[in-house]
C-alpha cells in the first residue's frame, strides 16, 4: 500500500482515538434502571448468574437471531466446495499428535461440559462451551485430518446443526402457548429449560465452528 | 487488591502498540500471531473491566478460533495447484 493513504487512516484513527479519551470521563453515569431491574428478578429467572439471565431468558429472542446467523454461517461455510485434506497432515510426527490428542481431548470434553453446567452460576454457558469444543475439533483436524464431513454425512451434519437453534424455537413456542410469551419460560422449570437450550445450542454452535475448517 | 493505574496504561499502550504492529507487518504469519497476542491481552482488559464472561470469549473465540481461521487461510493461499508450498506469501 503507497505511503499517504496509510498514513492518512493511521492519523485519522488517532485523531479519533484521543477525542474519545478526551470525552469518555466527561459522560454521565449509566443509569442504573435495566442493571437494578435484572438484579430484582434474577430469582425468577432461573439462574444465578446475571449474565446468563440476559442472555438466555430477559433477552433471549438476541440469542435466538444469534444463533440463526451462526447457523447461516455454517451454511455458506459448507457450501463451498470441500477441501482435499492436507497432505501435510500425514508428514507431522505422529507420536507428539497422538500425545497431545490423547492428553487434551478428554480434558476438552471436561471443560467444555463443566463451562456449560456451571453457565447458571458463574461465567460460562453455552457459547463458551461451544468455543472449548471447536478447540477439540480444530486439534482433530489438525492432528488427524478429521473435518466435518468426515464425521457425519450432508443431511446428518444439517441436523446436528439446525438442532441447537431449532431446540431453542420449539421451547420458545411451547411455552407461548404455555404462558402466552414467546421465549416465556414458566418460572418452575425456567432453570431446566435453559439447561437443555444451552446443551443444544453449544453443540450446535460448536460443530457450526467447526464447519468452519474445512 | 488494589491495582496500580500504571498497570492499565501499560495494557492499552501495549495494545494499541501490538495492533499497530500487525497491521504493519509485511509476513502475514507473524501479523497473525500477533492478532492472537492481541486478543488474549484484549481479554486481560476485560478482565479488568470486570466482565469474566466476555474475556472467556474473547480468549476462546477472537484469539483462538479467529487466529487458528486466518492460520489455516494463510496456509492454503501458500499453496499452488500443484500442491507445492508458495513461499511468497
């Protein structure tokens, strides 16, 4: 890239840079109204954990797009033509792959189901679960040149990955007609159905960020 | 525990110091890990923004799986049809 252009957007972005540092302590303090609101009913809401509360019951219908366009993601990730598999793989030496595979993989499903479970707690849940995993997948197809395809065939890669997002929308219209709310858990079982959605959806997102590598 | 000030300074410098080296480097390689650099020091900032949840996050998905994405990209766009390594790249 020629010199004045670069230099241009480097001192653009600095400019930009030092006004928000010079404006940010002017700001008024957020009002504490929606932090005191959720704090009020996070009894009712069937976690512990505010965040997860957010995330999976107050503003659960953010989560439910969310998850929509990971899945379209995952879509057009698959629909590019699929990848020979390295040939590199086969040349790496074996014995510190089948090491590492051995050591790290049990520990990835560990953290990976210990993070989900303890999402209504304290920080965690299903999208950090889902990162733990596609760690897993990533050494998989690193070490053994195991992609998604590899795993399961087209309609059954589909399914797995639908299955998170469409788990989450049948709860959400079973309890409409429970309650009357879409996404309106009845305060009994709110903790257990947030349980199943997140078990569904971080595998979900995990095998949709595992399509990713192709 | 308190935390002395200089300690965030020196975090931002470093980031934006870090940043400014990845976007400057001419080998991708080293540009790549960088950003991965980058993102586990972004996490400690959040960390010290008191949000746990969004550092995991961003320790797991913006340094690990975004750094080993544009690794693998790195890696293919090296490789020419006849499957010899391109090291131009």
């Amino acid at each position: 890239m020629s010199r004045a252009p670069v230099a241009l957007v480097v001192g653009l972005c600095t400019a930009f840079g030092v006004a928000l540092a010079l404006i940010l302590p002017e700001l008024p303090d957020a009002p504490p109204d929606l932090a005191l609101g959720v704090v009020t009913h996070l009894p009712d809401s069937g976690v512990a954990h505010p965040v997860t509360a957010v995330l999976l019951n107050f503003r659960a219908y953010d989560t439910l797009l969310e998850v929509v366009v990971l899945l379209m993601a995952a879509l057009a990730a698959r629909a590019l033509p699929p990848e020979a598999t390295d040939a590199a793989a086969a040349k790496w030496g074996r014995p510190v792959f089948d090491t590492i595979d051995r050591v790290a993989l049990p520990i990835v499903v560990l953290l990976a189901v210990h993070l989900l479970l303890i999402g209504a707690s304290r920080p965690g849940g299903a999208f950090h679960a889902a990162a733990v995993l596609t760690g897993g997948g990533v050494l998989l197809r690193l070490s053994r040149g195991l992609s998604v395809d590899t795993i399961t065939r087209g309609r059954c890669a589909f399914g797995v990955l639908v299955a998170g997002p469409g788990v989450f929308a049948i709860v959400a219209t079973v309890c409409a007609a429970a309650t009357g709310y879409f996404i309106g858990y009845p305060a009994q079982f709110a903790g257990m159905l947030i349980l199943v959605i997140e078990a569904a959806l971080a595998l979900s997102i995990a095998f949709a960020l595992w399509a990713l590598f192709p | 525990m308190t935390m002395s000030p200089w300690l965030d300074v020196a975090l931002v410098a470093t980031l934006v110091w870090i940043a400014a080296a990845a976007l400057a480097s001419r080998d991708l390689f080293r540009a790549v890990v960088l950003f991965i650099t980058f993102g586990l020091l972004l996490s400690l900032a959040w960390a010290r923004l008191n949000a746990p949840d969004v550092a995991l996050a961003e320790a797991a998905i913006g340094a690990g799986l975004t750094g080993a994405l544009m690794l693998d990209a790195i890696g293919r766009s090296r490789r020419k049809p006849d499957g010899t390594e391109d090291e131009e790249r």
